[in-house]
C-alpha cells in the first residue's frame, strides 16, 4: 500500500494557472522575502501593498505554500 504525502499548501488550488505560471523577477523576490520572514522563530505581521493586477494573490498563493510545505502546517 503506497501512502500519501501530507496535505499542503503547496499545489497551487488557482483556476486556470496551475504550475505553469512562473512569477515575475520583484514577484520572486517578494515570494522569498516574506517566505523568510513568515519561517522565523518569531513572525512578524506582514503586509503586502501592490498595485492592482500585480499578483498579490498568487504571490502569497505561493508564499502561504512555501510555509506550508516547510512548516508542516496547512
């Protein structure tokens, strides 16, 4: 019997983008910054301002993910 990884964040659940969408350069930058800052011992408040259209939601789609898979938390 194989059995199953543990539920994570970590697949991407967005219609229509899946893991074929690759951030931008600042959205990559931003996706590692926040992923460090979330993965400290003691967590900061974070708040992420941007500009309409520039992939806040995916953005922390991506960084909710990161922590997710290294934190064990979903």
């Amino acid at each position: 019997m194989t059995s199953l990884p543990a539920p994570s964040m970590n697949v991407l659940l967005t219609t229509g983008q899946g893991r074929t969408l690759q951030p931008e350069e600042f959205q990559s930058r931003l996706i590692a910054g926040l992923t460090r800052a979330l993965l400290r011992a003691t967590r900061p408040p974070c708040l992420l301002r941007a500009p309409t259209g520039s992939g806040k939601t995916f953005m922390l789609a991506r960084v909710l993910g990161n922590v997710s898979a290294d934190s064990e938390i979903l």
